[in-house]
C-alpha cells in the first residue's frame, strides 16, 4: 500500500474537499473584511452569518449570538476560565478532572501558581469522575467548573448533561471541552445546562487555525482579546473568514454524518478492536469501553514501548498515537494513564487508534494484518515476558 | 520523535545482535518497565575477550538502536579497550541522539559497566554506599550518580542531568536538589586550580562544542591557534572574517562564554 493509513485523528483531520471548496473564493476573490461598511466586505458578512448558523445548528445552540468564533480549541478553553474568573473576581476555586487537555489543564496549573485553588478531580480506573466527589467539591468560591465531554486519549465520554445539571444546582457556571465530542457524538445544547463549551475545527474536517467558544444566552462573559467589536464584542480581531466558512461546511458535513460515525465507523473501529485482541495476546483496552467515542481504541501492548511501536507502523505508512513517555516530551507516560493507574508495563505501551469517515474496511484490514507482526518483533527484542 | 538520524533508524528497524545468548556467562539487566526503557545483555566472555554478545531490550526507538550499536562496539574486543567505551561512543556512532534521548546511550554504558562487574565478582554498588541518598524517587537516581554523570559529562543544567540520568524527569520535585548538587561540583571544582594542560583541554572543548556551533549557524568559523598565559589566539573564518563585527563578536561571544566556562581571567586575541 503506497499511501498513508491515517488513524490518527484524534490529532487532526484531514479537511474535506467540500470544505475547502467552499473556502476557496473567500482568499483572493472575495477578500472584503467583514466589518467594512461597503458590501464587498457585507457580503463576506452575511456568509459568515450562515455559517454560524451551520455551527449553531449542529451543537443545538439557540442562535448565532451563542457562537464565538476563536482561533482553536486551546484559546476557546482558555477564554471560558478566564472570563469565570474575571466575572467572578471574589471567586478563588475552580474544579476540573486530572484527565483535561493541555489547554484546561495547564492553564489550571498556572492559575494555582497566582493564588487559586484548583480541584484536579481523580478519575477511576476506566477514566470516570465519580459524580459524588464533584458535588462535594463544589462551594460558594468556585468560580467555575470544566469537565471535558470526551476524553481525547482513551474516548472516554463522560455523562455531560447529568454533570452540568449537579454543577448547575449548585450555582456554579460550567464550561465543557467539547472539542473530541463534536462531530462524533450527538451535542444538543438546548436540552443541557452548559453554559460554556469549546470546539476546534480541525478535529472535525475542516482547517487548523478556527475553533468556537458556545456562549449560553445571559451568561456572564468577559473577552479574553480586547480590541474591535468582531464577535459582538466578546473577540477581537479580524474574522478568519475563509475557515469559519470552511468551518460552517464541516459542522454542516458532521451533523449530516453523525449516524454514519455511530453506525459505520464504530463498526470499522469494532472490528479492529477486536481483531487486535484475537490476534495479539497480553492487550488491554484503556477508557470505558461501554461509554466511549465511536472512534477511537486505545490500546496497549505489554511489555513493548509505544514510540518503538510507532516507528516500526511509521514504516508502514501507518499514522497513530501513543501515550508512552518517550512521547510526552516528559519522562512519565501520558497524564490521563497514569490518572486511570494502567500499570507502567501497559502504560508504555499504549496505542490510540482515531478512525475518521475517510477510513476505509481494507485500511482495517491491513493494520489487523500488520500490528501482529509489529508487535511480535519488538516482544522477541524485550527482556520482559508475559 | 522524528529528529531521529538515519543511522538510528537503521539501527532500530534492522538491529545487530538481538535476541538472546543461550551460551552466555555473563547477564545483567539496566533499567525497569517502570522507567520506560530496560536492557539486557548476554555476553559470553573468554581469555579476557567478548567472544559473543546479545541483547533485548524494551524501549523506544533510540533505546533499541543504542543497545544494537552498543553490541557492535563490544563484540570481539578485549575487556581492556570495553572498559573504554562510553555512553559517548554509542552517541558517535548512531550519528547523534536528541538531547531528551542520551539517556538511552547512558543506559547502554551501564549495562557494559555492570557486565564487566559481574564478570570481575566486584561490588555492584546496588545497595547505597555510606552518604548516598536517593535525589529522584521517580526514577531511583542517587546523589552519588548524579555527581557522577556531571563530572564525566560535564553537564552544567538541571536539563543536562535530566537527559543523561533521567533523574527529575517525571514530577520535577527533584530539580532544586539537582541544581544543588551542580552548584556544589562547579563551587569545589573552582577551588582547585586547573593545570594548564587541562584549560587547553576546556578551552578546546568549549570552542568546538559551544562557540563553533553557533558562528556555523551564521556562516562563521573560529579556530583555535594558541592559548599561553590565559590569553587565547583565535583566527576567525569564513563570514566571519573581516566583518566589522568582529571584534565585537570575539569580546562578548567567545570571550565570554570561555570566562563563564574556564577562568575569569582569560582574554581573547584574534591573529590573521
């Protein structure tokens, strides 16, 4: 096979034709700025309204004033927390789980280095909060809670509306990290007690540099840019034009496909799931198996090391990830492994498989082929046995 | 993950020696699935020579190649020139590793030093000597190879340690007692003064490792001519040469770094 296998994407997607078509004339064509008062930029204005609207409707926001465009994922998480902080300044406790992205989680740690007290709730050994411990740990001080809808590394999906509705009766305002979730499984915001969620447009099809910030009508909001009156005031900077357009395809494209990604890719990723467990012994499924994105395997190999497991599929052509800690840029396995207590000798050797509609049942079969004898390599090269 | 030189890479896909010995005499183990890298070797020594050598080793990319290069490097010779061989050696012929990586050579090194251990039935210093005390309880790092690792390698930051002995590579709480143990070494050292011969060795060094790189970077070269009374004789090459910056360039780069270095004394001359 002379092209990648790319199951990896839960890192990044690639962006649909359809998607990047429509993109195309808002470069060089119709390059207006939106907020110009002719209608060259008015007509930009208007296409970005309607992509709103597509984003709106996907997430089951109730209007495009909800919608905050913003430049990822990470600057929409970062913008919920600061603006709970600087709306609730008296407020000095802010709860979140210790299996947050980078973009919550570090940004928590920074603010407990300026006098916050963070709640880093621990998750069970299937990567679950346990609902009780949140409860308990919100008070009158927390300014904020964020717990993420779906865990990047293992799939993991947490029962979101139940948690809002607990974070809700106390008082307390709740941002969730939506940013696997979107486009995977179903979000209807109009039906929960979210008051803020993040999404980033690479995940879902379309380009690297656009994310959304959803804004619950009357909920108490302070910019994280200040500068002009894009946003309606709540993001300045010039539009991004061409990739909120871009943007507004792919939700249009995701809300059209989610049944396909619940039927058809979860059946693709079933059947390397259990194809990888019949070939291979001494393998161990990481997440919550029962509640999990349709996408996405996590496993891990005992006694291998997961960047050695990489490059040998690496010279397949096959893309994935791993939770190793030659991969983490520490020397420690990944966060979220190590907050589930997956022993080291599993740990290392983690393997997350992230399927997209773009994979096919040949490109299942050829990984089911090759991982076998990846894996049996690299056990006759390791000193540990069974 | 992908800084990785061809000759790693080679070595990782098509490793030298791998497996196990079932004749060996000599078998030690380095490292622990809990460290994220463990290595094996089997050796079959005779008449003082390694006569056969093998490994396995759990790890990642570089891990796998160090110990395939390391085997290479070993097999054949005489304990004498294996007592030579550094972590260094391992580095040389895999054509670099990434800084995060070294300690994967290191552990290559290791494995040699316990072998050659067992094989003479010396101490193998597992249990902690009189005054050592474990620094990183992540990865079971003694002040006494911490010291050690900063003396042989010259490791000036807590960053250096960490890519030699892993040791504070995890939770971090340990950086400050690095940082200290580095202070004391470089605060001892300064005491005792240097021979010449030594500063020639350091003036040396410093100029190859850290000034060259960086005048490369900018089209530049440097060369060292002589070095008497403290005073360093340096002829400037390629872009460098005849720029007006020059002196500049000698004064605050070279100058310097080398009194940071080796001696607040030395002074920087450039000869054409």
């Amino acid at each position: 096979m002379s092209k990648e296998i790319y199951f990896d994407n839960n890192a990044t997607t690639k962006t649909s034709p359809e998607v990047l078509q429509e993109m195309l004339p808002y470069f060089s064509e119709y390059y207006g700025n939106p907020s110009s008062a002719h209608s060259f930029g008015g007509g930009v204005a208007k296409k970005i309204a309607v992509a709103k609207e597509k984003i709106a409707f996907l997430l089951g926001a109730d209007s495009i004033e909800e919608i905050i465009v913003t430049s990822c994922g990470s600057e929409s998480d970062n913008t919920a927390i600061n603006s709970a902080i600087l709306s609730f300044p008296e407020k000095k406790h802010i709860v979140t789980t210790k299996v947050e992205h980078p973009a919550v989680l570090n940004y928590c740690k920074y603010l407990s280095g300026t006098g916050y007290r963070i709640t880093f709730l621990d998750v069970d050994s299937l990567g679950r909060i346990d609902l009780k411990e949140l409860e308990k740990s919100l008070t009158d001080e927390t300014a904020i809670a964020s717990v993420m809808w779906a865990n990047n590394e293992t799939g993991t999906v947490f029962p979101i509306e139940k948690i809002s509705e607990i974070v809700k009766s106390k008082g307390v305002l709740f941002h969730t990290d939506a940013v696997q979730a979107a486009g995977k499984i179903n979000i209807d915001l109009k039906k929960s007690h979210i008051d803020m969620l993040s999404i980033s447009g690479h995940k879902l099809h379309s380009p690297k540099g656009i994310g959304v910030l959803y804004l619950k009508k009357n909920t108490p909001f302070k910019p994280f840019l200040i500068g002009g009156h894009q946003e309606n005031g709540l993001r300045a900077g010039t539009e991004n034009a061409a990739s909120i357009i871009g943007l507004g395809k792919a939700a249009e494209l995701a809300k059209k496909h989610i049944e396909y990604e619940n039927s058809e890719v979860k059946r693709l990723r079933d059947k390397l799931e259990t194809a990888l467990k019949n070939n291979i012994r001494l393998v161990k499924i990481n997440g919550d198996i029962d509640n999990r994105l349709p996408n996405t395997l996590n496993i891990s190999f005992k006694n291998v090391e997961g960047e050695a497991v990489l490059l040998y599929m690496n010279e397949k052509k096959i893309c994935a990830s791993t939770g190793s800690a030659c991969a983490t840029g520490s020397l420690e396995p990944s966060h979220v492994l190590m907050a589930m207590s997956v022993p080291y000798e599993y740990a290392h050797g983690s393997i997350r498989f992230s399927l997209s509609r773009y994979n096919t049942e040949e490109e299942v079969d050829e990984v089911v082929k090759i991982m076998p004898e990846i894996i049996e390599k690299l056990r006759a090269m390791s000193p540990f046995k069974d | 993950m992908w800084e990785y030189s061809d000759k790693v890479k080679e070595h990782f896909l098509n490793p030298h020696n791998a497996g196990k010995l079932d004749d060996a005499n000599v078998v030690v183990e380095v490292g622990s699935a809990a460290c994220g890298d463990a290595l094996k070797l089997y050796l079959k020594i005779e008449d003082e020579k390694i006569i056969d050598v093998k490994f396995q080793t759990f790890g990642c990319g570089s891990a796998i190649a160090s110990s395939s290069v390391l085997t290479d490097l070993i097999k054949g010779k005489k304990l004498e020139e294996v007592k030579k061989i550094t972590n260094q050696d391992v580095v040389n012929m895999l054509g670099g590793l990434p800084p995060a990586k070294i300690h994967c050579s290191v552990m290559a090194q290791e494995a040699v030093e316990k072998a050659l251990k067992v094989y003479y039935k010396e101490d193998l210093g597992e249990n902690l000597q009189p005054g050592e005390i474990i620094i990183c309880h992540c990865f079971k790092v003694s002040n006494f190879k911490i010291e050690k690792a900063i003396k042989d390698h010259n490791l000036k930051t807590v960053e250096d340690v960490i890519n030699h002995t892993k040791a504070g590579g995890a939770c971090g709480k340990c950086k400050p007692d690095i940082l200290e143990i580095i202070n004391k070494i470089y605060k001892t050292q300064g005491e005792r003064k240097m021979t010449n011969l030594e500063k020639i060795e350091k003036v040396k060094s410093v100029i190859n490792d850290e000034i060259r790189p960086g005048l490369q970077n900018d089209g530049g070269d440097i060369e060292l001519v002589d070095f008497a009374d403290n005073v360093v004789s340096v002829k400037l090459k390629g872009s460098c040469s005849g720029c007006p910056m020059a002196t500049m360039t000698i004064k605050s780069f070279v100058e310097e770094t080398l009194k940071s270095r080796i001696d607040k004394n030395i002074q920087v001359k450039e000869v054409r």
